[in-house]
C-alpha cells in the first residue's frame, strides 16, 4: 500500500506541476535577473544526474531571485524526490499564505506530513483540500492515507460518498480495487462495477478492470464477455487479438465466428472456421472479398473450391464455369500444384476440355511428383481420354502408396479395370 501511495503522491505531482508551468507561461518568458539562464541550466543538469539536493537549492534560489512560481515548483519537485521532507514542509506551507489558491502547495504539504508519520495532519489536511477541489485525485488521496492508517472502512465510507456525488469511475476504481485487495470483498467488487456499467457504461479504465477481477476468478465466460463490451465501444488489435484467444482457448467456435463476422477483426480465420463447419456459402464469398482487398491469387482459388464444394449435386452450367475460370485465372497468376490439381481433377471429372485438364494435373506432378492424390487425377484423365493401359500402371502407384481405403480410390480402379476388360473383349 505504500507503494501505491507513494505513486499517487507522484502522479499528482505531475500532473499539478505541468497544470502550474502551463498557466503562466508569459512569467517565465522574460529574464528576471542577470544569472537566471546559468542557474536554470546548472539546476537541470543536477536534475538530469539525479542529484535532487543540488537542483531543489538551485531552483530555489532562482525562485527567491525572480519570483517565478514554477520555479518554486521545481524546487519542491527536488526535495520530494530526495525525501528532504522537513525541507519540502517548511517551503510548502511557507508560501500557502502568498499563493493561497496555488492548491499543489497545500498538495506537497500533505506529501511531507505523509512521509514524516505525520498522518492524522495530514488525513485533516487532505480532507480539507478535498472538500475544496472535489477532484478525484484529492479524494483517493484521502482514502490512501486512511489505508495507510489501517481505517479501510472509513476510506471505504469516504469513497463511497464521493462516488455517489458524481459517479467518477477512478473513485469507483479505487473503491473496488479496495474491497477486492485489502477486504476481500471479492463479489462485491465485481458486482459495484457491473452496476456501474449497467447505468453508466463500459469504459477502458473499468472494463479492463472488471476483465481483471473475472481473470482472478476464473471466470473466462464474465472475463471474456467483458472484452467483447468493451470492444464495441473501443475497439483495438490487442483487445481483439484477446478475445479471439480466450474463444479459441474455450474451444467456443460459435461465439468466436460471430464476434469476426460482427467486426472483421481476423478474416482469415473466421474463413478457417467457415470451412470446418462447411459454411461453405460464406466461405466462398468471404475468401473473394479478401481477395478483392489483397489481390492473393490462393483467396480466389478458394472461394472457387468452396463455391464448387456448395453447388453438391446441384451443379449448373454456369456455376461450374464461374468456378473453372477463377481457378484457371488463379493458377496463372500463381501456380500452386493444390490448386492446378483442383482444377484438372474438375475439368476431366465435368468433361471439359480433357487434355487441359490432364495439362494442369501433370504441372501439379511437376511440383509434387509424388502426391498420390494428384496420380489418382491423372490416372482418371487418361481413363476419360480413353488410355486405360496408363491409367492402371499410374493406379497401381497410388495403391501402392496409399493403399484402398479411400472410397474414390475404389472407383476408379473399378472403373479402370471395367475399361481394360473391354477392350480386350
């Protein structure tokens, strides 16, 4: 818990010394005294070497030389970040008289009284910036030092109030990180940030929060479910790639798919699982849309493929010859044997044009001389030209290699052997 307050300490540092630089910017425009550029540069190099004692001294200095407030800053900045904090006490509340809206003074105050044990001045003082700020910075701040006091009830009850004032989702996230962490309040946490979303909306801050806690529990379904809110609102790679692993990891195919055909985010694999569920339609019309995106000649073999592999039993002229041309158009751009074999196989099998046909498988063998699968279409290109004789030696190969157990395989040896009988009748 100190560690977390002393981040918080940092982070208001940060962002109220930038507020204070940035509105007066026309003050530190002119050079107030002759020396001033020396002692600025001299103080940033102490500052950049990390010797803080040195640069606070010469901020200092030049603050007391030229009244520029930002210099005063600087010098506080300094002793902070070498625990000076006696030092950081005496010149914070020094000045709270002369600056009395300047509320980062009144902020390194309670930074040293913090630091030096101080905390129930402290805990009085940051309740009284509180109340003048309403910020929420100055709110956690208070429930940081009632932590620190071990009163996680009484922070709980402070932050509570404050959240219901104006429903600030970085209270609410102080709120349940407490009840989860320091009092185990597990469910409740979650069920406050479920509630919030409900009325206020899914945000990054508690989504990925709320994300957290379900992770924490085990609770992939919740976890998951979370990211996908979250997404419609602010989508992003990482959040997207976090979903589709989550699925992936469920083994949840069905929620998968329609998280990508709901926002795009991985076309390739939402193609994958058309074509394991044998969504054949749509595997066919979104492999020729990212084809028209990329110009990848495979995208529209395979919405070719899968277009055929749709058509089954009911197989038109026109169809079929959509699906010839496209592959025949693919394979010229960029000839892969899976490809030229596809397409051979399904001239020879229609009947169109046999020798072409009989011409793509052998540029498919040429790549894969080996395939017994693109011999099996060979040898049923020269048994539909009429070359039974070839057509056995090339089907003895194939069943030397894979044996007879594909049904197709049974087919057209019979079909072969039916052939060479025949002819010799």
């Amino acid at each position: 818990m100190i560690k977390s307050l002393w981040s918080a300490l940092i982070g208001l540092l940060l962002a109220g010394c930038m507020n204070s630089y940035d509105a007066k910017p026309s003050q530190s425009a002119k050079k107030v005294f002759e020396d001033e550029d020396r002692y600025v540069m001299f103080a940033l190099e102490a500052e950049r070497l990390q010797d803080f004692n040195s640069s606070a001294s010469l901020f200092y200095v030049s603050y007391e030389k030229s009244q520029k407030i930002e210099y005063l800053y600087r010098s506080l900045q300094g002793y902070f970040n070498a625990q000076q904090f006696e030092k950081l006490l005496e010149y914070s509340t020094k000045y709270q008289s002369k600056y009395p809206t300047e509320v980062m003074l009144r902020r390194y105050e309670i930074f040293a009284l913090v630091n030096l044990g101080q905390l129930k001045i402290a805990q009085q003082r940051a309740l009284d910036l509180a109340d003048v700020t309403k910020e929420s910075a100055d709110i956690i701040l208070v429930s940081d030092i009632y932590i620190k006091e071990n009163q996680n009830l009484e922070a709980l009850g402070y932050l509570k109030k404050a959240y219901l004032d104006k429903y600030d989702e970085k209270i609410l996230d102080k709120i349940t990180t407490l009840m989860y962490v320091n009092m185990h309040q597990k469910q409740e946490s979650i069920d406050m940030m479920e509630n919030h979303i409900q009325n206020y909306g899914c945000s990054k801050l508690i989504c990925m929060k709320l994300a957290a806690l379900y992770g924490n529990e085990n609770d992939i379904d919740s976890m998951v479910a979370t990211y996908v809110r979250l997404y419609a609102i602010e989508p992003s790679d990482e959040l997207a790639q976090n979903i589709v692993k989550l699925y992936g990891y469920q083994k949840n195919y069905s929620k998968l798919m329609f998280f990508l055909e709901e926002y795009h985010t991985n076309d390739e694999l939402l193609l994958e699982l058309y074509v394991q569920a044998k969504f054949f339609d749509k595997a066919s019309i979104l492999a020729k849309k990212i084809y028209d995106k990329s110009f990848v000649p495979q995208y529209l073999a395979q919405s070719a493929i899968y277009k055929y592999e749709n058509l089954g039993n009911k197989i038109d002229k026109e169809s079929l010859k959509t699906v010839v041309s496209n592959l025949a158009e693919s394979v010229e751009a960029d000839p892969k044997a899976v490809y030229l074999n596809y397409l051979g196989y399904l001239m020879i099998e229609h009947n169109i044009e046999l020798e072409k046909g009989v011409a793509y498988v052998q540029e498919a063998l040429k790549l894969e001389k080996d395939s017994p699968f693109y011999l099996d279409s060979l040898a049923w290109g020269y048994y539909k030209l009429h070359k039974c004789k070839e057509a056995k030696n090339i089907m003895d190969q194939v069943v030397e290699k894979i044996g007879l157990d594909e049904p197709e395989i049974k087919e057209h040896i019979k079909a072969i052997n039916q052939c060479i009988k025949e002819k010799r009748k």
